[in-house]
C-alpha cells in the first residue's frame, strides 16, 4: 500500500512542475488581452484548474480519502476538461466565422 502513495506523490510533483508553464504564460500575457487571445487565456485558465485539479487529486490518494478523490475531484476534473473543449470549439468557431466576415468585407 505504501507503494501506491509514492505513484500519488510522483505524480503529484510532476503536475504541479506541469503547471508552471500555463502559469507563466497567463502571467505574461495578462497585460495583453485582446479579443484574438481572450480564448486563449481562458483555455490556459481551464487548464490551469484542470492540473490543479489533479494535483489535488493526487494529494488525496496520498491521504487516503478515497471518496474526495474518487467521489469528488475526479468529476471535477472531468468538468475541467470537458469545459476545456467547450471552450476551444467556441474559439474554432468564432475565429472562422470572424475569418469569414473578413473575407467578405
């Protein structure tokens, strides 16, 4: 049993030094937020939450509640990262209806 919680706490290390670079990006580029990369941001903001997520996650199996892990971080992160998609087809989206207008104009 004490080798599952080192995989939890392997784990754990390496999504939080995965979420240093969306970090670093939002950081970057709050100062310029326009429309092209409002997406963008938002997409790396979902992200963000979705490692955090799991980094949570993986510190919960380390305790051992199973039921916050399993019964409620894991359906969040599945929202995270359902969100996410939503959240990038919309930009897809916009951005060729945008690319259209233009093409028109």
């Amino acid at each position: 049993m004490l080798q599952i919680q080192y995989y939890h706490l392997i784990d754990a290390i390496v999504y939080l030094v995965a979420s240093i670079i969306p970090a670093y990006f939002i950081l970057k580029s709050r100062n310029s937020r326009n429309n092209n990369n409002q997406y963008l941001w938002k997409l790396t903001i979902v992200l963000i939450s979705f490692i955090l997520i799991q980094v949570l996650y993986h510190i919960a199996g380390i305790v051992g509640s199973r039921l916050l892990a399993k019964g409620l971080l894991e359906p969040l992160s599945m929202g995270a990262l359902l969100s996410f998609g939503i959240i990038y087809v919309i930009s897809i989206w916009k951005t060729k209806r945008q690319g259209y207008r233009e093409l028109k104009a």
